[in-house]
C-alpha cells in the first residue's frame, strides 16, 4: 500500500528521522537559550546581592558577574550554533540526534557549574561562621 502512493518505506524512515533530528535540536537549542538568558538575569542578582555583603569574591565567582553580558551568549549561543551546525554536517540522523543529547547534557553540566560558581563566596561565609 505504502508503494501505491509512490513513497518507498526507506525514504519514509529517513524522512522521519530528519524531522526528529531538528525537532530535537530545536527543542535543544530552545533550552540553552533559556539557560543562557536565566543564568545572565541571575547573575545580575547575584552581584547586587554580593557587592551588598562586601568582602572579596573568589576569582571564578567576579569573572562570571563581570563579563556575563559576553560569557553567557557565547557559552550558550555557541552550543546553539554547535546543534544547529551539526544538522548540516552529520549526514545519519540518528546519530545527529544522540549528540543532541550530549550537547543539551553539556549545557546542562556548564550550568550547574555556573550555579556552584555563584555559590561559592556563600559556602566560604558558612565556613567562616561555622
């Protein structure tokens, strides 16, 4: 029946797996904007909050408060364009769509870092007070 209108099974298959393969990735790219945007408005609280309480902040912590209006787009806008890229360049879309879900787990490890980065001058003042 599938041949009566004239699409082979395979070409119906590689159809298939091409749309889940941008679906993914968009859906993929659509998370790490997020990312990028909530981490860059937290940022901006986080150094309100931290220039209120004074004190030295740790190396890491000053880096990502100082230069987040380019450390964020970059960091999240460059695994954007990474997702975006690959979909032109790996050919077999089951592949293309398992290193989405390395990249979205990538982005998701550089965020939860970036979460401990803004912690840490609070975890010292704990062992200060501690």
């Amino acid at each position: 029946m599938s041949e009566d209108r004239g699409t082979h099974p395979l070409a119906r298959r590689e159809q298939r797996e091409r749309l889940v393969a941008w679906m993914t990735t968009g859906i993929a790219g659509l998370y790490c904007g997020w990312m990028g945007v909530y981490h860059w408005r937290s940022t901006g609280s986080f150094g309100a909050m931290f220039h209120g309480l004074g004190g030295e902040l740790p190396a890491a912590t000053r880096v990502l408060i100082d230069y987040r209006s380019w450390i964020y787009p970059g960091v999240f806008g460059g695994l954007v364009a990474i997702l975006v890229a690959k979909e032109f360049v790996v050919r077999d879309k089951r592949l293309s769509t398992m290193l989405t879900f390395l990249v979205t787990i990538a982005a998701q490890f550089l965020a939860q870092w970036m979460v401990t980065v803004y912690y840490l001058p609070l975890f010292e003042l704990i062992n200060r007070l501690g």
